[in-house]
C-alpha cells in the first residue's frame, strides 16, 4: 500500500486545499495529513483557528485517511513514523523539495518529494488572499462591524 503524506496549516479550510488533498490522494492508497501545530506556525503566520479545530476539519474530509497533529519539536517525527512512499506539496508551500530531500535521507528515509502542480486557479485560492480580501472589506465599511473588546459574543 502506498501512503502520501500531505503537511500544511489548513488555516482556512478553501477549495485550493481540497484541490491539493484531492490531486495528493490520487499519487498513492492512503491519504495521511500532518496538521502544523499552533507553536511552529505563529512565528510565520497569523493563526487564527486553533490546532485541534483545524485538525478536526480535515479529518472530516472525505479524501483524507487519516489526519493527524504534527509534533510541537520536531517537524520530521511523524514522518519517520509513517514512512510513507510520498510527500506530496502544495504549488504555493514555501519548502524547497532539494531540502527537504537531503533532510530524509540524513534520516535514512528514501521518499519521493513530488510537488502538486496542479492547483485550484481562482481568485481566492489562499488563505493569506481570502484573509487580505476580509481586511479590504473590513476597512471599507463592508465586513463586519467594529466589536468592543469587552463585549460578549455569545
């Protein structure tokens, strides 16, 4: 059986990541997807939604095996558990396949690193693109309303 590992943050759940997940499935038999933990991402990215919630999105899909939380050290870890036949990456993840190659094989892992070229070519294709456009509303008057910072959402 051939396992394909997809990573990512999955911030904002959007037809791209789909298109990703869907076009990483289709390279073996079984799909497994390592979410970024919140303490590796908040240096690069502005998280909003947590670990666990996003987690629990994508393991609600379909096309996804297994998902599963990354580890909060070492970003290899899971992988050296999995062993899986591929790493499948996203057209827009900023990792450098030559990298990431020479990391596995320190590792002795023998993995193909095949980069998704395939990809969802729309507007909103990113969760940095849809965050940019809700900030654009917002700052137009067209998003939603400034909220006190002590009032009760709920």
């Amino acid at each position: 059986m051939k396992t394909v590992v997809a990573t990512g943050v999955f911030e904002i759940l959007h037809p791209g990541h789909i298109k990703f997940l869907t076009e990483a499935k289709k390279l073996g038999d079984k799909l497994i997807v390592i979410i970024a933990r919140d303490k590796l991402i908040s240096k690069q990215k502005n998280a909003v939604i947590p670990e666990e919630q996003r987690l629990e999105v994508i393991k609600a899909l379909k096309v996804v095996d297994k998902a599963i939380l990354g580890d909060k050290e070492d970003i290899f870890k899971p992988i050296e558990e999995i062993k899986p036949y591929i790493i499948a990456l996203g057209k827009n993840q900023d990792v450098d396949e030559k990298i990431l190659t020479e990391e596995l094989k320190k590792r002795n892992l023998n993995i193909q690193v095949i980069r998704i070229e395939n990809f969802y070519n729309k507007n909103l294709n990113s969760t940095t693109k849809i965050k940019e456009k809700i900030l654009k509303l917002n700052e137009a008057g067209r998003g939603c309303p400034t909220i006190n910072k002590n009032q009760d959402l709920l």
